[in-house]
C-alpha cells in the first residue's frame, strides 16, 4: 500500500490508512488478515496517538521511546523487542533500493498520479531483481 502526502506533513500521520489498508493472505481458504501481528517503527511513530490506536486493535509495537517521553513517563515503559526492531532494516533496503531509480529519488513526476506509477515500478523492478537473482 502506498499513501502519497506533501512533502512537509510527518509520516506518523498516515499510519492509520495504510494500516486499515492491510490485507495478509492466509495459507488455507479464508478471508485475509486486516491487521498485522506487529509494528516496528522508529522514534518518528512513538506517539501517544499511534501507541493507543496500535493497542485498541491490538498490534503488538517495537518503537523506541523518544529521550523527552523517558524523562516525562510515568509507570511502567513500553515493551520493546530488539529482535524485532533490527529485523526493519529489510524495509529500510527496500526504500534503498528504491531510491535508486533516479525518477523516484529526485521526483520528476509533478503529478501524483504518474509518480505512483513510478513507484509501483520501482517496487516491480526490485522485486524482479531479488526473485530473478535466487532462481539458477
């Protein structure tokens, strides 16, 4: 799922509709899962809004507490999995990959509509570059 924003407005904002736009095919028959199991973010998404939004439908979260958050807690802190949250670098080298369409990186595409293309074809290029490179 790909949501295009301003270049000004934070990610954090759109957690939610790519979320609620989640769809994990099941192994058997059956209608897809709309929630993911868990969430690993940055500092950028440890928000008080996104942490109660994750609880309410019950989305386990692996975001680091920001130092001003620490200071000013009060009880317990959040869970936090290391594990987990070294595992996001496989989505950080998917956005390098991607970055290294030229069109993507520097944004030729004014209109929203032909930039979105140009993403979908950046993600069909590195997903055919990583399926074809494991294939004899």
């Amino acid at each position: 799922m790909i949501v295009l924003s301003p270049g000004q407005a934070h990610e954090s904002r759109y957690v939610e509709p790519v979320l609620n736009a989640v769809r994990i095919p099941r192994r058997l028959v059956g209608r897809p899962r709309c929630r993911p199991g868990q969430l690993a973010g940055d500092r950028g998404y440890s928000v008080r809004r996104i942490r109660a939004w994750l609880r309410a439908h019950h989305i386990r979260t692996t975001i680091p507490e920001r130092k001003d958050q620490i200071a000013h807690r009060h009880g317990r802190p959040p869970a936090f999995d290391r594990n987990a949250y070294r595992r996001r670098h496989v989505i950080e080298c998917c956005l390098g990959f991607l970055k290294e369409c030229r069109a993507i990186a520097t944004r030729y595409e004014k209109l929203a509509v032909r930039y979105h293309a140009m993403l979908q074809l950046g993600m069909l290029r590195t997903y055919l570059r990583v399926y074809l490179s494991n294939t004899p």
